[in-house]
C-alpha cells in the first residue's frame, strides 16, 4: 500500500493569498492536485492543513481524502510533513509527498514514480528534470523515525543527501 501526502498548510506569505485555493484548469490548486493523486494508483491520499485549513477543507469536501490538521503549520513544511508520516496507516509501505501548490502534477508520473519504487527496490524515488531534482518525492515509510526526529534545518532533502545509495532518480521530460 502506498498514500499519497499532499502539503496544504503552509501560509504563502510571499504570495499574500493562500495558493492552494488559487484557480488552475477550472478548479482550485489543490482540488486539481488532489485530483490528480486520487486518479493515480495510490490507496489512499492524505491532506496535511493548517492556514486557512476550513477553505482548504471545505475546497475538497467532496473528494475521497483523510485531512491531517498541523497545529504547528506556522513552523514550516516538515514540521506537516511529519504530521502526514504519523498519520499513515501501519500498513503504508511508502508515501509519495506531493506539494499542495504544485498543479502541474499528473497522476501518469505518480503511476511512473510507483512503478520505479516497486522495480528498482530503492527508498527514495525522484523525478529529475534536465539535471535538476524535483517534486513530489516518493519515501519509503522504513524512514518514518529519522524524518520524525531529523533534518529539522533542511528538510527531506537532508534524508536524500544521508542515503545517496538508497534513490533512484527518475528521469522526467517536464519541469
């Protein structure tokens, strides 16, 4: 089994709105995201909230999705990213860590990304773009207690630099 967690909690100060709830393709962002994620071939998508988190929730009201609140979303990302970790059912073998302000996400690369995990046996799936590593990032939940206790100043990418021999990078055609 293999969710998905998408990071809807942050503040977009340097937006000045909330971006989840900006219009993409006829909907909201994080409609459209989560969209995407629920037509992929993941058993379950978790909704990780805080700002403004009543808009986000009432923005997906009609969607098949678990809301995780973050009462400490103000922190920054991993402070939610650790919250969606806690909040995976026992049996979730990975999670596929998806930003709620990225529209751009298709539910064929997270069907490419799932398939790498299962072929190559790595922990950590990436997609790469012309050289550059980028988002959602696929991990193995045999991390859950190093992502709930490390990396507080860098984030996942922390755990991507502490295990070089443990990712695939997958090659992607878009940005």
């Amino acid at each position: 089994m293999i969710c998905a967690i998408v990071l809807a909690a942050g503040c977009s100060r340097r937006m000045g709105t909330q971006k989840v709830l900006l219009p993409f393709a006829g909907k909201t962002i994080i409609e459209h995201i989560v969209d995407q994620l629920l037509a992929a071939d993941l058993e379950r998508v978790l909704v990780v909230v805080g700002y403004q988190a009543e808009r986000v929730i009432g923005q997906l009201a009609q969607r098949d999705v678990s809301v995780v609140a973050n009462p400490d979303y103000q922190v920054g990302m991993l402070s939610s990213i650790r919250c969606g970790f806690a909040a995976l059912p026992e049996h979730c073998k990975a999670a596929l860590v998806a930003l709620g302000d990225q529209p751009t996400i298709e539910a064929n690369l997270v069907n490419r990304m799932l398939g790498a995990f299962a072929e190559t046996g790595k922990g950590l799936v990436v997609p790469v773009y012309r050289g550059k590593r980028g988002h959602p990032t696929l991990v193995s939940t045999s991390y859950r207690d190093e992502i709930m206790t490390g990396y507080d100043e860098v984030g996942l990418r922390g755990l991507l630099h502490a295990h070089p021999d443990d990712v695939f990078e997958l090659a992607v055609t878009t940005p």
